[in-house]
C-alpha cells in the first residue's frame, strides 16, 4: 500500500514528464449547474488542510493559481461569477 507521501512522488514524477506542460485545447461543453460545482471543488481542494493536500504539496504555486483562474475562467464564460460570489459570502456567514 502506498503512502501519501509516496503518491506525492509519483504525482511528481507524472507532472515531471517532458511536454506536460503543453497547452492542450478542449472543447468542453458542461451545464451551468455543473460549472459552479466544479468551480468549487478545484478551490476547496486547493484549500485542503487535511493530510490529503500533502499531494499538492509538490504542485508549484503557479499551477494552483493556474487552476484557479481556470475555474474563475468557466464560471466568467457561464455568467455565473455573481451568483458564486453570493454562495461563498452565504457559505461563510455564519
């Protein structure tokens, strides 16, 4: 069985590929509904604190934000950038 630490590795070593860093295009045709939930998740898993965030651990800050711009990207062209705003400021108010 593997440890965290080492999917880590192996996740490292993935991304260590040459051409990995390759812009690749994708036409990716999702629902709104879908688009928000994956705004979502790439934040709460870029927020992780449990110790299943030690495989992003290895990921450079610059791809994170990359990632992040990417869900802010899909929620700007769906038109739901105000919407997700107001869902955020609802999930923290407590």
């Amino acid at each position: 069985m593997l440890t965290i630490h080492d999917v880590a590795k192996v996740y490292d070593t993935i991304l260590s590929i040459p051409g990995m860093n390759e812009t690749v295009k994708i036409d990716l045709r999702i629902s709104r509904k879908n688009v928000l939930l994956l705004h979502r998740v790439i934040e709460r898993g870029i927020d992780a604190k449990d110790e299943q965030s030690s495989l992003l651990e290895s990921v450079p800050e610059e791809t994170l934000s990359e990632l992040r711009a990417l869900g802010k990207d899909c929620l700007q062209k769906a038109g739901l950038i105000e919407l997700s705003e107001k869902l955020n400021y609802l999930s923290t108010k407590e």
